[in-house]
C-alpha cells in the first residue's frame, strides 16, 4: 500500500510582486496578521522557490499564494499553470485594475488593489483548511496495489512510470479547466471534468483521484447553499492527490 502522510503546518503564504513598495507593504500586513511570509520579486523566482534542488532538497510549501496579475516575464496564466503544477495552495491574483477574465478564472480569487488588511486577512481565512475540509484520508493509498501489479506484468519500470506521467499531466489539466468552470459557474462543465478524470485515473488505479472525480461527475457538491465551496473543497483535495500521485511516482520510480 501506497500511504503519504501530511502535517499541518503554520499558516504560510508566498507573495509574488515585482513592485518592491507593493511587495513590502503587502508582507508587512500578512506578518502582522500572523502569517509566515516569503515573498518572490517575480514569476521565474516564485517557481524556483516551489521546486526542490540541489541545496534545496525540500520546496517551499505554502497555504496560499498571493501574485500580481502583471509582471514582467512569466505571469498570469502561465504564471498560474506553473504554480499549480508544483503546489496545491489557493492562488490568488491582485492587481489595480480588472485583470483578463482568464486569469481571474484560473485563479482562486481576486484582490483589487489598494486592499485593506481586513479584506486580506478575511479572503486568507477561507483558504484555511478549516473552512472546507478535506476529503481526503491521509491512511488512503495513492494508488491501487492491484492495478500497480498488472501493469508491472505487462511492460517494464519505465513504460510504467510514463503511464503515471500522463496520468500526472493529464490531471493538471483537468485540474485547470476544472477551476474555470468552477469560476464561471458552468456545472455541466464540472460534471463532464470529473466525468473524464473519474474515468483515466480508475483506469489508472489512481484512486483518491478518481474518487474526486466520481463526486464532481454525479453533481453531489451541488446540494445546499455552499455547493460552490464544497466544489472549491473538491478542487483543492484534486491538486493535493495529484501532488501525491507525483510524489509516489518519484519514490517508487524515481526516472
């Protein structure tokens, strides 16, 4: 059985702004706020900072990730697709003016600046796992033994471990589109998402994850008044099963 454990660690959060005044501001409030800050001067520092290395074995794992919405070089959209792919924090943009609807929609939220310490601290507050809880079980498997078996019968290690890949990449993008239909309120759109990710990661045996998808294909998040957290709860448990399906796939079949 394939277990990852997690800890819960102290409110973390990476802020990413290529205005130095806007940046120090910004770290300055979440510090007296009560959260541990560090802070990236751009996307291209932000991602490297996200990703382990040699002398930096272990990346930064924030809660959240606040980002300017324009930056030079590696910003918006791509910005978010490469965040995403490394962590499963919320992200969420700030600017001083309306932002393309495709960075907005991509995102978790968005901060309109100047914002106030209020705002900020209440928008962080729901990206806190008390306030959609998981439904993940950390004593769960990543992936099914069973599965993992035959297809260890039928092709060698690495032929294995490219259908993990593509099972990895092709649930970020799921996970991408998944957060813009959340964003424009498109349940059909969810449905057919989870529909397809229930689908490729059971063929997969990739368990947590298809999982997931099974609760966004059958509309259960839809009931009630907070089917939109409960959606965003699902997004959220997605990112952290892919992150652990990357992670299994790293330890028990390092390339």
């Amino acid at each position: 059985m394939f277990v990852l454990t997690s800890k819960k660690a102290l409110p973390l959060i990476l802020l990413i702004d290529d205005d130095l005044v806007s940046r120090e501001v910004i770290a300055t409030v979440l510090t007296m706020l009560g959260y541990t800050v560090h802070t990236a001067e751009d996307g291209a520092a932000a991602v490297v900072l996200l990703t382990a290395a040699e002398g930096r074995p272990e990346p930064l794992r924030p809660d959240a990730i606040l980002m300017d919405a324009q930056m030079p070089g590696l910003s918006g959209t791509e910005l978010i697709a490469e965040l995403r792919a490394r962590t499963g924090a919320r992200i969420y943009v700030m600017s001083g003016s309306n932002p393309p609807p495709e960075v907005t929609a991509a995102a978790d939220g968005f901060l309109l600046k100047p914002f106030g310490a209020e705002t900020l601290g209440k928008l962080l507050e729901s990206s806190q796992p008390e306030s959609l809880p998981s439904l993940l079980d950390a004593n769960d498997p990543v992936v099914s033994e069973e599965v993992l078996a035959q297809f260890r019968k039928l092709m060698p290690e690495p032929a294995v471990r490219k259908v993990y890949e593509s099972v990895v990449a092709d649930l970020g993008r799921r996970i991408d589109a998944l957060s813009s239909a959340i964003a424009k309120g498109d349940g059909a759109e969810v449905r057919r998402i989870g529909h397809a990710i229930k689908g490729g990661c059971g063929m997969a045996g990739a368990l947590e994850a298809a999982r997931l998808g099974a609760m966004l294909e059958s509309g259960a998040t839809q009931t009630g008044d907070n089917h939109l957290d409960n959606r965003q709860a699902l997004l959220r448990d997605l990112r952290t099963a892919a992150r652990r399906l990357k992670n299994m796939l790293d330890v028990e079949m390092p390339a």
